[in-house]
C-alpha cells in the first residue's frame, strides 16, 4: 500500500471512528439538540439500518468506480455511514431489548409493590373498555393517561370499579386542545392521595403526594414534541421540568409520554432517577408509533423511579385499543422507606 492509500485508509477509519462515538452519545458532542438529529436519533434502529445498508451500497459502488476523486468519496460515505451505523446499534445494545421478562406475581426479586401502566390514549382513540382489560390483567395500581379526556378517565374509573378496584383520579387540562389534559389514577391499595401543584407542561401534569402515609410521589406528565408546533425551545424547556418532578422529591414515580429518548439532551442526566425500562434491559423497546413493530419504533414513553427505593421487576409495552403509542407497564417492588 502506498502511503497516500495509507492515509486514505486511516482517514476512513477516524472518519467511521468518529462518526460511531457522535452517534452513540449525541449528548456528548453537543448535537442532540440539532434540528434534524434531534428525529435522527429518536429512531436507533432505523437509522441503523439505513446507513449499514448506505455503506454496503458505498462500498460497492466504489469498487465500480475508477476516477480516484469519485472512488475515495465512495469510500468516506461508507466509513461515515458504517460508523452511524455501528453507533446505533451500540446504543441500544446498551438500552438493551430483550432483558427481564415481566414477572406477573411474586419473582426470586419480592412480588410488586405498584404497577404502573402507562398510556397515552389519544384522545380517547384507546377506549375504557381496552384500557380496563389491560389494567385489570396487570393488576395495575397506578395508571398514568396523557391525552385523555375527564369523560374517558371517568369511564376507566367505573369500569375498574365493576371489578372491584377503587381508584382515586386526579387530573389537569392545561390548555383548549384536545392532547392537553392528562389524568392519573392511583388504587386505594395504594393508601389515600391527595393533588398537589404541578409545574406547567404545556400538555399537563398531575402529581399527587401520599395522604398520611410513607408512599411515593406519583405523577403522569406530558411535555411537548420537538415539533415546528411548538419549536425545539418550548421542548427543551417542558421535558426537563418533567424531570425535576422526580428529582424533586426523594421518592417519587413519574410515568409519562416524555416525547423525549434518553438519547436526547433534556433526558440524558436522570440522576438520581433512572428509567425503569432500561434497568430492566429493555431501554430501546420503542412505544411511539405503534402501528409499526416495537423494534422500529422510538421510545419516548417512561416510567422514572429511583434505584435506592424501587427495584425494577420488568417492564413490557402492548398495543391497547387505537392508541398511536404502545403502554408502558412497570413492575415495582419497594426495597427502602424514604421519608
């Protein structure tokens, strides 16, 4: 090899080197906020096949070409596409897909304490019927339901109450849309809860604090999408007070559709909060669309709970009713008192 093909080599493997580590940890680099990338990353899987198959393309097309200029440009757009590639799939190697199937009753871990099931409705698109079924066959206590009308909340409540499960709903309407009201539903199994304040989050927020007792903080929010609508500033504005509801507090569960990936700036620093789907090894379970495979799919739906307090037992999302997004179910068993 003559040392100018030396130096081509080295450069496409710092050039794929490079573009695996930006990739990987967008964060890192100061680019998950860019617009563009901000979408770019929210789908791992996708862009990762797309560019694996841009590089098996490059590199074919390369060895075709023979002018040197067009040949060496062929090869820089494999070694850039091959390192996106291989930074998606380390990213959500890491997240994790296939870890803790989810324990129904009691596991080895201890037997769950609170069940959380997460769903955004779409403005009643999952109806009381579907939701019910689901909650009743997870036995789930805490349900947090981003864009659902009170009328629907109402109708989950009833309808758990046919099977013997009585719930306390706090809810907020924030504005006039449609997507702007979300309700939280809490067993009384639970114990008595009573509402508190939520900070503003454009599409809601409900937060209810334990009632003479050592529970946890629940709450169900709902920030904005990085979307023209409502522009990547209102987003990095409204996602992390989402956060800080938890982090606010020494033992708080936030469950919520945070239109956010723990790849993208306003998520990617949870401590000392984590989120339970990635504890479990299911991180890159995609929720959002849910009319294409979970794999495909970007998961920007997320029950936050701290490590210190609250073992993950598993977790797993299901299509339920005509929802757009997948339901988070988190199983939680409690491991330390926090007052």
């Amino acid at each position: 090899m003559t040392p100018r093909g030396a130096l081509r080599w080295a450069g496409a493997v710092g050039l794929g080197a490079m573009a695996a580590a930006v990739t990987r940890r967008p964060v890192r680099f100061g680019v998950a906020h860019q617009t563009g990338l901000v979408h770019a990353v929210s789908f791992r899987t996708v862009l990762g096949a797309l560019t694996a198959g841009t590089a098996g393309m490059a590199v074919v097309g390369r060895r075709a070409l023979r002018r040197p200029v067009l040949s060496f440009t062929a090869g820089a757009v494999a070694a850039l596409s091959a390192g996106v590639a291989a930074g998606s799939v380390a990213a959500l190697a890491e997240q994790g897909w296939a870890g803790h199937a989810l324990p129904r009753r009691a596991t080895a871990s201890g037997e769950p304490d609170v069940v959380v099931l997460l769903l955004n409705t779409l403005m009643g698109a999952a109806d009381a019927p579907a939701i019910v079924e689901r909650a009743v066959a997870e036995d789930a206590t805490v349900l947090a339901l981003p864009e659902c009308p009170a009328v629907l909340a109402a109708a989950v409540v009833d309808g758990l109450a046919a099977h013997g499960r009585r719930m306390q709903s706090f809810g907020t309407r924030e504005n006039l849309w449609p997507t702007g009201e979300t309700w939280l539903l809490v067993d009384e199994r639970l114990g008595r809860y009573r509402q508190v304040d939520a900070p503003e989050m454009q599409l809601g927020a409900a937060v209810a604090e334990p009632d003479g007792h050592d529970g946890p903080t629940l709450a169900a929010v709902h920030p904005p999408a990085p979307m023209t609508l409502v522009g990547l500033g209102a987003w990095r504005t409204y996602v992390p007070a989402a956060v800080d509801v938890a982090r606010s507090r020494p033992n708080a569960i936030v469950a919520g559709d945070f239109n956010t990936t723990l790849d993208h700036e306003p998520m990617a620093d949870l401590a000392p909060y984590v989120d339970a789907a990635t504890m479990v090894g299911r991180g890159a379970e995609g929720t959002w669309p849910a009319r294409i495979p979970a794999l495909l799919a970007t998961p920007i739906d997320h029950v936050l709970v701290r490590p210190e307090v609250w073992t993950v037992l598993g977790t797993r999302t299901y299509r339920v009713g005509d929802s757009d997004h997948r339901a988070v179910v988190a199983r939680l068993a409690r491991t330390r008192i926090v007052s």
